[in-house]
C-alpha cells in the first residue's frame, strides 16, 4: 500500500511538474503571441504609412502633369511674345506707298495668325486701358494726374501689353496709372 501511496506521490508530482511546464510552455507562447501582436501592428501601420505615401505621390504626379498640360505652351509664349511686340509696332508705322501697305497688310496677316494661336492655346493678353490698376496683372512706369476720366487707381494707356496662360501671368502688361 505503501507503494500505491508512493506511486500516487510520485504521480501527483510528475502530473505537477508537467502542468508548471505546461504553465511555463504557456508563458512563453504568451509572450511569443504578444511580441507577434506587436510586430503585426507595427506592420500593418508600416503598410498603411506606405499606402498614404503612394497615394499622396500619385496626387503629386497628377498634380505636375496637370501644370504641365496647362502650362507647357508658356516657354513657347515668352519666345513669341517679343516678335509680337515688333509686328506690332511695325503696324504702327505709317506708309504711304502701295508697296508699303502691301507688307503692312502681310505684316498684319502674320500678327493676326500668331496672335490666335496664342488664343487657341489659352495665352490671353492683358492690354485693357480704364480699368483698376492691379499690380498682379500691371506693371507700373508711369503715373498722371487723376481726372474725372481717369479716376484715381486706374489703367490710363497700356505701352506694353501683359499676357497670362490659365491664369499666371507671363509678362505683366506695362501701364499708365491715374494717381
């Protein structure tokens, strides 16, 4: 009976030691499961940290290739814009001979078609006389006096006219300003 007795004991004990290694083995997984848990979660906020990186450089690049649908023609603008200012002073010019009004009249032609391909590509001028002076849109170099045509603040004489694509100005136009 003794040994029934000893063999429970010893039963009990080996059932004992195998449950506190369970326990152990338990406690380790345990911490194995909270570390996993933490490394997922650092990797879930890594993946969604690169998923908003992506998405904020894809709106970039739609962004610049936006600017550059709408802003490419201005290179090109700012190289014709002086010939324009020579065709239009060579308008100016007064002749009286036939052969004169001939090359006035091709000069003209030539000024006209530049000047509707810049329409056509969205380059508009800013050349309006009696309007706010704006220095956004206007460049200053003169004033005179105000009167009551010309009030105080406003647009006189363009010398120079501005032109702007979409919105940005290329050159502002030069202006005469009441003052």
């Amino acid at each position: 009976m003794a040994d029934k007795h000893s063999d429970k004991k010893e039963n009990i004990k080996e059932d004992q030691e195998a449950v506190t290694e369970k326990d152990e083995d338990t406690a380790v997984e345990d911490d194995e499961v909270v570390t996993l848990k933490k490394q997922l979660d650092e990797a879930q906020n890594d993946y969604l940290r690169a998923q908003a990186e992506i998405q904020n450089m894809q709106k970039s690049n739609q962004k610049e290739q936006s600017n550059l649908v709408k802003f490419g023609a201005q290179g090109l603008a700012k190289d014709i814009i002086p010939a324009m200012d020579d065709l239009k002073r060579a308008l100016e010019v007064e002749v009286d001979d036939e052969s004169g009004q001939q090359l006035k009249s091709g000069i003209e032609m030539v000024y006209k078609h530049l000047k509707k391909a810049l329409t056509d590509n969205n380059i508009n001028e800013i050349d309006d006389a009696n309007v706010e002076f704006n220095p956004e849109l206007h460049q200053a170099v003169q004033t005179v006096a105000a009167s009551d045509e010309h009030p105080s603040g406003t647009v006189v004489q363009v010398l120079q006219t501005g032109y702007e694509l979409a919105g940005r100005v290329i050159r502002p136009a030069m202006v005469v300003v009441a003052q």
